[in-house]
C-alpha cells in the first residue's frame, strides 16, 4: 500500500504554502476563489483526506457536519448523496442523523445534536428552530431550509410547476386539444401546483379539459380513471403528476386498443429509472435532486466560514422528451 498523501503533498501540487492547505481545509476567509479550487483540485488528484483528529486539537475543529431529516417520508438519497459529496470535497464528513416524527420530541432531537460539539454546522432540509444554547460553548452553524415540509413533501425548488406549461404548450402546438390531468393527493404541495397550473393553462391556451382525476400516488388508480373514460374519447393528451400515474394511464389506454402516442400522449414527472425503458418511453420531468443537495451544503459551508453564499440553484427541472407524446392521429 502506498503511503498516504499528506498536507505538503498537496501544497506541492497546487503550488502554495501548507498553510494556505490548511485555511483551505479549515474554512478560513481571505483564500480567493482560484486557490480554494487549486488545492481542492490538487487534494483530489492526490485523493488526500484531511486528518480530522489533529485538525480538532489544533484547531477545535471537528470536521464534522450533520444532515438531519426527519424518520418518516421520502427517499432523499439523491440529495443526500450530493450533500456529502461537496461536503467531502472540502474536507468534511457527513453524518445523517433522523429526527423524531414528534415536534416535541425533534426539537429535543436538534438540541441534542447542537449541544453535542461534535459538529460545526447543522444543514436541515426542512423549516427547523433553532434551539437555544445552553453553555457558552460556540454553538455549530444551523442552516435550516424549505426544499421539503415535515412529512418530507417537496415545498421548495421541486413543487415549482412551471414544467407542466412548458409540456402541454409542446402538445398543444402538435395538434392536442383536449386534455386530461390524473392528479397526486391535495396534501403535497407540489401536486397542488402542478393541478393548479393545469388548469391555468387550459385557460390560458383555451384547450378542452375533461378534467382533474385521481387524487393519489397509485398507478391503479391512474388506470381506472382512463377505463373511465368515454369510447369517444381520443385524441386525447394526459398530463400525470408522475411516472406512477403516467404508467398506469399508459396500461388503461393500451388494454382499451387505445395507441400511445398514436391516441393518447402521456407525460409523467420524476423522471424514474423505469421511464425511459418503458414501450413507449415515457415523456417526463426531471428533478436534480444531486444538485440540489450539493448547492445546500455550498451554502452551509459559506455561513461557517463567513463568506459570501453562493447563488440560488435555478433550473433544477427539465423536461426530457420522449417517445410517449406525438401529434395526434386522425381518427
């Protein structure tokens, strides 16, 4: 095994002082830009790991920052994953600690965790209070956002609907005309605005709805309410909440002798490994939950160290366009 890199390794490859390495290791002000990205360059080409030990006795820093969610609701992995991996990439480790689904209880939880020295900054995806200190210890960074509420449903970046016009706009100039929206329940913010600018925008672009459906996250569901359709019906365009729903109205048009995309043009959201294997691929939005995680913790380290927070991650969705939607057939 070949010795570990050290300190002076990598201020030899990016061509500066150890201790410029260690300012930039430790969150020091005063390293410009184009030096912090040259020894964090440097460090990664050397696969160097900073030793957070020493660097606590030294510096009564522990390198160490937290990530608290609560217990229950969605897989944040995703956003995790790119969390610890700007995290890492400036020296720090990650832990990702649960909170308990009790407000009570949670704010215990964020006390604990605050109150242990064990961290110097605390990154919370959802709405948190900050609990008081109670020794004169200087107590870690708390940064405390609003991507998701406490039952961990999107309310920030990815309830932002704007896809949706974006999409039937796209349909509409193919020749769709009359639509259909299989809604997600009313409790998650996100689908509330999705349904809500459906309905703008059949308005807006005076298309023929047939309406608002569904009202769950089940692909069962998605399915029944195209079966329930009338025989007339085609060509029709149906927006779905996600790649669930478009999957199950996908199945209720096929099994109805109903072509996808021929008579029916479907569109999703999430964009679910699946959805791009299915026959047809499915037309859906993609959320960058990677980015977002990594823009979050840029922003935690910033507040640690006192520098300027870098700027709100815009475009985080996207449509990807697939083979599920096409002009409408003649019938």
């Amino acid at each position: 095994m070949g010795k570990r890199p050290t300190s002076h390794d990598v201020a030899r490859r990016a061509g500066v002082s150890q201790t410029t390495v260690s300012f930039v290791f430790t969150g020091r002000s005063g390293i410009s830009a184009a030096t912090r990205e040259r020894v964090l360059a440097a460090a990664a080409e050397l696969n160097y790991r900073p030793n957070l030990a020493a660097r606590s006795m030294r510096t009564h820093r522990t390198g160490r920052l937290a990530v608290v969610i609560p217990v229950s609701g969605l897989n944040l992995f995703p956003v995790l994953e790119g969390a610890a991996a700007t995290a890492r990439d400036a020296g720090y480790v990650v832990e990702v600690i649960s909170l308990s689904s009790s407000p009570e209880e949670r704010a215990d939880d964020l006390a604990s965790v605050a109150e242990s020295g064990e961290y110097e900054g605390i990154l919370s995806f959802t709405p948190i209070r900050a609990p008081q200190p109670t020794s004169t210890d200087s107590a870690p960074v708390l940064l405390s956002l609003s991507e998701f509420d406490e039952n961990m449903h999107a309310t920030g970046a990815f309830s932002d609907a704007r896809p949706v016009a974006e999409i039937m706009e796209k349909l509409a100039e193919l020749g769709h005309r009359r639509f259909l929206h299989i809604a997600g329940p009313p409790d998650y913010p996100a689908a509330v605005a999705r349904r809500d600018l459906y309905l703008t925008t059949v308005e807006r672009l005076g298309l023929d709805s047939l309406g608002v459906v569904g009202g769950d996250w089940s692909g069962l569901t998605a399915n029944h309410c195209v079966q329930d359709l009338p025989d007339d019906t085609p060509p029709l365009a149906i927006i779905a909440a996600n790649d669930v729903l478009a999957a199950g109205a996908i199945r209720g048009a096929v099994s109805r002798g109903w072509t996808v995309p021929g008579d029916v043009s479907v569109t999703g959201w999430d964009d679910l490994i699946m959805s791009a294997h299915f026959i047809p691929s499915l037309t859906t939005v993609f959320q960058d939950r990677h980015r977002l995680g990594s823009s979050s913790m840029q922003r935690l380290l910033a507040a640690i160290r006192g520098t300027e927070p870098p700027a709100q991650e815009e475009a985080l969705q996207k449509v990807v366009w697939r083979e599920s939607v096409a002009a409408p057939r003649a019938r």
